[in-house]
C-alpha cells in the first residue's frame, strides 16, 4: 500500500463543514492531489492520486486508477460519497482555509 504523508501543489482544496448530531460544527479539510504513477519511469505502472477528507478517510489516501484521468475519478467519486453521506447536514461548503 503507498503511504501518502502530504500531497503537495494540490489540484483543489476546500474546507466543507457539517452539524453533528449534538450540534456541534465539525471542519472537513478535503484535499486532492495531482495523479501519480504507482511505478516511476513504467509505462504499464497504475496511477494513483491522494485524496484527503478529514474526518471521513483516517489518512491521506491513494485513489488507484489505471491511467492518470482514472485515479482522479475514483478521488473524486470518494468526496462525492462524502457529500452524498453528508448533503443534510452541511452547514457550509466552500470557506478558505
């Protein structure tokens, strides 16, 4: 498994927050990454792009993908799980940080 410990000139970041069920407010920092290859200078090598969302990934994960376009998809595809999981309870989408 890569181990990610920070994704550096990120494609986009944002900070999305939701009300917890006691309502408190809790900050997601969401990050991605630029597409990797798994196995440099391999021309058959899977890609990989870090993918970060606070409190929903435990780490800073490599979405897999057979080429650049598809490792991408499958990071996004996770922070749209997260918005779908949360869409109810955002009390902000987009505030810098």
């Amino acid at each position: 498994m890569i181990e990610i410990t920070e994704i550096q000139d990120p494609i986009a970041k944002d900070m999305w927050v939701t009300k917890a069920e006691d309502g408190k407010t809790i900050s997601h920092h969401i990050m991605v990454g630029h597409p990797h290859p798994e196995t440099e200078n391999n021309d058959n090598s899977d890609w990989y792009c870090p993918v970060m969302i606070e409190g929903f990934l435990p780490r800073i994960f490599p979405a897999m993908g057979v080429g650049p376009v598809d490792s991408l998809m499958n990071a996004m595809q996770l922070v749209k799980t997260f918005f779908d999981k949360n869409k109810d309870n955002f009390v902000e989408i987009g505030k810098e940080y």
